[in-house]
C-alpha cells in the first residue's frame, strides 16, 4: 500500500526554542502550546491571529485545561494550576513523593478519557532510566504508573479506551499497554509502532477519529499517520522544520492537524536552511481528531 504525502504549511512564526504539548482547548477556540525551557504556555487564537503568553514560572513540560476552569500544568517541579481569563499567577498543587526535581522535570502529559493527568518525566541531562510515568486523579493524588522511562513523551488512549499508546523516545518505538480504565493501571508492554532506522525519534503524538495515531518525528522533519493495530505506516506529512515535537488535531471541527517544532540545538546552517523552525505548521490531511479531555483533579 502506498504512504499518503501531505506537506504541512507555516501557521505562526513563533520561533520557541522547545515548543511542544500542542492540544486544541474547544472551550476557548484556541491552540494551546508549551515552550518547555522557556517556561511559555502559549495561547494561539487562529481566528484573530493573536498570540498571547502566560508565565509558568518554571520549566514547563505541557498543559491541559481543567475541568473546573482555568489550566493545569506539568512544570518541572510538579502540578501547578494557572487562571487564564484573566490570567494569573501559578499556583504550585502537588508533586509525586518519588519526583526528584533536582534530578528529572516533567515533560510531555495528557488527559486519559476518565479526566486523569498522566504525565511523564526525564533526566535534566536526558539520563537513561531517570524518568518516570505519574498519574494524577485528583489534584491531592499522585501515582507513578511507570519507572525506567528515559524521555516520557507522546500519550494517546484508543477509541474505545482498553489501550495506551506510549512513547519513551530513545526506544524509538510506540508501545501499547492494556489500559484498566476503572484502576489507571497498565499491562502487557508490547510495540505497537517501531521506526526504520534512521536519525530520528519518535516525540509527542495524537489519535484520529479513525483510530490512526500521528507521531511527530524529532530530527525527522515530519509527523507519520499509522495503524497501530498493525504497525503499518499510512501517511506522512512533511514539516519544514527538522525537530518536530508535537501535534494535534484543532479548529472548528477539529479538521486540522497542528504541529510543533523546536529550534534547540540546530546550528547556524540547519537554521539558515529552515528559518521558521520553532513555529507552528498545519495541514489538513483528510481527518479530524478527537476533544481533548479536561483534567477532573
Ligand atoms: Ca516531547
């Protein structure tokens, strides 16, 4: 069967260092994105164009909305909630008992269809093993689900919700678990995804409404589409940006395919060759994706 080609165009020339955790907030109508080390929640209102940055007053690994109002965040040291309208100042919730912020931050995270945060942590110096995978049900609970996880990334729950797909970069795979949804537990690890060789590595990802799981390509300068009951690659979209990090799916009706790209650690050729790394891409491929779920906690 033949791969699909789309080509993903500039959408906003933002320039992060680490942009990244792209999901679409249905209830403001905006693009919601972090810039990890410069510690930028961004909000991206495609309709106005404007963009508008809140401070998470750290590291910030991603950001959900939360059910109760306002935003959640993973920043380095653990769950902070952040007002957006008005915006005001991070208020610290919680950390897990194991989370060793001198050690590991946060990084990528997602809402599972119950309304519980999973997200994810990795070595400040991206040590082997260093990092761990937490759930938090509530804003008084957390719980680390996974441990010798090197770079926690992209999180995506099937539709009918029995699997995770999981990816920790260096492994260059996505891996499924069964997915106790009534306990937030996970079984029975196996690849549902492995990359051909190459330079790259797998990063942040999201699932269509047909059950297809897009994987942004870190060093790839692309996000693939795959059927992840058989392992079969479907489509890939070329981003004009070598370190791709994120996507999702955003808009009206949820029609496009948004896509995060960094700017970190390319040198002056890679930079003069693709000068909009760092922004934000789009492209409609054919698809729609699915709400992203508000945190319950
Ligand atoms: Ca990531």
């Amino acid at each position: 069967m033949s791969i699909a080609q789309y080509h993903a165009e500039l959408v906003l020339d933002v320039r992060t260092d680490l942009g990244e955790g792209p999901l679409w907030d249905g209830r403001a109508r905006c693009l919601r994105f972090v810039d990890i080390v410069a510690g930028h929640i961004q909000r991206f209102d495609p309709a106005t164009r404007t963009l508008r940055t809140l401070a998470a007053g750290g590291m910030v690994g991603c950001v959900a909305p939360r059910a109760s109002g306002g935003l959640v965040a993973a920043r380095a040291d653990g769950l902070c909630a952040i007002d957006d309208a008005p915006a005001g100042p991070p208020r610290f919730l919680l950390a897990p008992a194991e989370h060793d912020a001198t050690r590991c931050r946060f990084n990528d995270g997602k809402c599972d269809p119950q309304g519980r945060l999973w997200a994810g942590t990795m070595g400040l110096q991206g040590e082997r093993g260093a990092g761990a995978l937490y759930c938090f049900p509530s804003a008084g609970e957390a719980r680390c689900v996974l441990r010798d996880v090197s770079i926690s990334n992209g999180l995506a729950w099937s539709l009918d919700g029995a699997t995770l797909y999981y990816i920790d970069s260096p492994t260059r795979r996505v891996d499924a678990f069964d997915f106790d949804a009534a306990n937030a537990t996970l079984h029975n690890r196996r690849p549902a995804v492995v990359l051909p060789p190459g330079p790259d590595v797998p990063d942040g990802c999201t699932l269509d409404a047909e059950g297809m799981l897009w994987v942004a390509h870190w060093d790839g300068g692309c996000v693939s589409r795959w059927d992840p009951r058989r392992g079969i690659q479907l489509a890939t979209v070329a981003v004009p940006a070598p370190r791709v990090t994120s996507c999702c799916f955003g808009g009206p009706a949820l029609e496009v395919l948004y896509i995060t790209t960094a700017r970190r650690g390319l040198d002056a050729a890679q930079l003069a060759q693709c000068p909009a790394a760092g922004g934000v891409f789009a492209v409609e491929a054919g698809t729609i994706g699915l709400p992203a779920v508000a945190w319950r906690g």
